[in-house]
C-alpha cells in the first residue's frame, strides 16, 4: 500500500506507518499537494501540525485533492482534535478517520494499520450471511445493565464456545463498561465513516477492532458511546449482525429519546427495558412499552434487584425476558472496585449466577427465564 505522511521528520515520520506499507514523506503542506497530485496514493496520513491554516481550510482541501474512497487519517494535536472532528461532521467529508490526540507512537501505528486493514488477515468478513441475533438494552437508570453486561455474556460464551459474541457500550451518559474492561483504544466511532454505507461497514473485520476477554476467546467489547446518527446505527448494526452471533448493546437510558435510539430499537431482534422490581418503576415501563407498542416496536422486561421471596406483578400484557435477584451494595462496590467479574469469582452470589444461566437456557427455547 502507498501512503503519504505529512510529517515535519522524514526520519522519523516512517515509525508511525505500518511496516508493509510504501511511504513517502512531505516535510511541508505545499509539499504534500503536489505529492498528492503526482502519485495519487491509496491513503495519506496527516499530523495537523504541519498546518499553519485552521482545519476549516486545510482539511477540506486534503480532502478534495484526493478520490473521496481513499482513505484520509488525520492525527491531531491537542488542540485541534474536537476542531477537526467538528469540522469533519458538519462539512460531510467522506473517508476522514481522526485519531485520538492521547496515543503513543506504538499506538498511532496500530491504529493506522486497523484502519487501513492491514492487521492480522483479511480485510473482508469470514462469515458470508447476517445470522446474528441483536439485543438492545436500556433503563431508567440504575437497573443493573452495566452489570448484566459485565456477567452475563462470560455465562453465554461458555455455554457457547461456537458462537462469537460482542458487546457494545453505547451509554454516551454514563459509560461504565468501558471504563471496567478499558476500551478506550478500542473506539468504533474511530471507523466512523465506515458506517456511511453498509457494504463497507461489512467489508472490514471488526473483530480486529474489538477487544477479546481475558475469560473467553469468543467474547469481544467495543467502546460505541458516540452522537450517532439513524443511519450509521442501521450500518453498524447490519455489520455486526454479519459477524457475530450474538450482539448485546448497552444503549443506557432510554430518555431523552433520540432518532439513533429509534432506529436502534427498530433494529435490534430484541428490546431489552431493565426495570427495578418496585411499584413506580414497574408501572412506567408499562406505560413505555404500551407506547412502543403502537409504534410497532416489541419490548420486554427484565426485572432487576428482586428481593428473595418478593412477589412481583407485570402483567399478561408485558412479555417478561427474565428476573435477576438484588446483589448488596457492598457486595457490588467491591467487585467494581477490585475490576472483578462477579461470575469468574471463587465466591459468587449464587443466585445472580443461577438467574443468569437460566436466561441463558432460555435463549434457545424462546421462553422468560423467571427465577422463582
């Protein structure tokens, strides 16, 4: 692959290029037009340093200089990277991939190469048909998603080591799974312009992007919070949905409600509404659901903190997906605090463990998994 860098150090301007990769060195902007115009390569790396003009200006040129299918990764100073983002999204510049101002050179490199695919194999999906089943999950907060997604998956993957299962954190508020599994280097919204067009999202292998458990091979975690738009969450989810089994998306709370959180509930194969088991939050994930359901959308409930011996009423109208039993305060605090997987440990809370392997065997008999 022929890659122009624009990089104020010929010398060292090569460190940050994947070492596959041809790369010619422009020490200045005026230089690096006129490469552009001569060798027309397949991607161009620019550091905003070497621009004296305000992204505004500069950017749309780079851009316009070369076809709009060639891959144009920016890496930014401090200073310049929300500009540059900003200016990105609101100009509609096709195929710009803005790296994080935070990286190492190691981590530049690396980024590089996921991007332009050069990294561990094939660039195109090993798996020829969207079969993978998605599960939206949201709340009104507190109901215990987070903590769903931390344990329940390592439950799914062992119960399935066939099947390769991914989970998005999508909680722009709040998002705490990422910072439990730290997937800050393992961003989606980084191959954003990917997600324009649904053949491409599907072209690259994300499974390279996402992060594998350190508790099984065949689970991966996605850092997803991002202001997405109606249309690339339709794309994001078709190319997940091709090359994974199963997809669980932790979307966080549902209000306010936005145009990406409609499309993802009329995307997804399941909704999940996590709803604490006392009497006000029950009635309004009633009064929500009865609302999506005149929209068309089916939503189910998983009831969350339920006491021992606590009886509940949802009613014959609201499809029950499964109930989960209250953990203590303490017990939760010190596994967040000490970054432990409650089901991985030597002394789980047995019940929290039972109810979640029981909404895993009903996963397949298409049933509520109730735990009495």
């Amino acid at each position: 692959m022929k890659i122009i860098a624009c990089y104020p150090m010929k010398s060292l301007a090569k460190t940050y290029m994947p070492e596959s990769s041809e790369v010619l060195v422009a020490e200045s902007s005026e230089e690096f037009f006129r490469y552009v115009r001569l060798y027309q390569p397949d991607a161009a790396v620019l550091f905003s340093e070497m621009f004296t003009a305000p992204p505004w200006e500069w950017l749309p040129a780079a851009r316009a200089s070369m076809p709009k299918e060639t891959p144009l990764i920016i890496v930014p100073l401090y200073r310049d990277e929300m500009l540059v983002g900003k200016v990105t999204e609101e100009m509609g510049l096709p195929g710009v991939y803005t790296l994080s101002a935070q990286l190492s050179q190691e981590e530049i490199r690396e980024q590089i190469c996921l991007i332009l695919g050069l990294v561990g194999g094939s660039q195109e999906s090993e798996r020829a048909e969207s079969s993978g089943l998605v599960y939206s999950l949201m709340s009104y907060g507190s109901s215990g998603v987070t903590t769903f997604c931390i344990n329940y998956p390592i439950i799914l993957a062992r119960r399935n080591p066939q099947k390769r299962i991914a989970v998005l954190d999508m909680n722009e508020a709040k998002p705490d799974l990422t910072r439990f599994f730290k997937l800050q280097k393992h961003q989606l919204a980084l191959f954003r312009p990917d997600f324009l067009d649904e053949s491409t999202a599907k072209r690259r292998n994300w499974v390279q992007v996402c992060k594998q458990s350190v508790h099984m091979p065949n689970l991966y975690y996605a850092h997803a919070a991002n202001k997405w738009k109606s249309a690339e969450i339709t794309n994001l989810i078709a190319a997940f949905r091709q090359q994974f089994d199963f997809v669980y998306v932790d979307w966080g709370y549902c209000f306010p409600e936005s145009e990406a959180m409609h499309r993802l509930l009329f995307s997804a194969d399941r909704n999940l509404l996590f709803v604490r088991a006392d009497p006000f939050s029950i009635e309004n994930a009633k009064e929500w659901i009865r609302g999506w359901r005149e929209k068309g959308v089916s939503c189910e409930v998983l009831l969350s903190h339920s006491d021992k011996g606590q009886p509940f009423r949802i009613g014959e109208e609201i499809s029950l997906y499964g109930v989960v039993p209250r953990i203590s305060e303490g017990r939760l605090m010190q596994s967040q605090r000490s970054n432990s997987v409650l089901v991985e440990e030597f002394f789980p809370p047995k019940p929290y463990v039972v109810s979640l392997r029981q909404i895993a065997d009903a996963e397949y008999s298409e049933k509520s998994a109730v735990l009495i």
